[in-house]
C-alpha cells in the first residue's frame, strides 16, 4: 500500500496535524483515472488503498475526488477512509 506524506513545514504553521488517513478508492467506471496531488492511478474497475499523512493533503484528496466525480456526471470514484 503507497504512502504519501502531506506535510510539511508551511502547513504544520498553519495548524496541518500529521494525523494518518487510509482512503480506498473504488472507480466504478470504465475510465482510468489519476487523483492529482498524489498521482495515484484508478484504474477503471478497481480498487486502491493507500496511506495519506497529513489533514490538509487529505481534505485535497477529498475535494480532487468530489472534482473528478463532478465532472463525470456521477460517482464515478467512492471514497471510504479508515482513521488511524
């Protein structure tokens, strides 16, 4: 399972917690798609787990997701998440 640290300096000065997410996507559609700020690839079909460190990367993800499933017309990719 990837992981992608979020944090850094800035956002740990503007209050960014190193708290640990563990989001799976599932692409319920027939097209590849790619979540941009970690690059991960969705393939089309499947299912992905990864490790995503940091509040403000996560709530990106979120929003990149709500972005991409705006733009299909539906809800193409679900998002679940396992706190740690």
């Amino acid at each position: 399972m990837p992981t992608f640290d979020g944090t850094n300096p800035i956002t740990d000065i503007l209050g960014d917690e190193p708290t640990e997410h563990e989001p799976t996507f599932e692409n319920q559609s027939v097209q590849n798609f790619i979540e941009p700020l970690t690059n991960t690839a969705i393939p089309a079909g499947q299912t992905v787990e990864m490790t995503v460190i940091g509040d403000a990367a996560f709530d990106t993800i979120e929003s990149n997701i709500a972005q991409i499933n705006a733009l299909a017309g539906f809800e193409a990719i679900t998002l679940t998440v396992e706190e740690k």
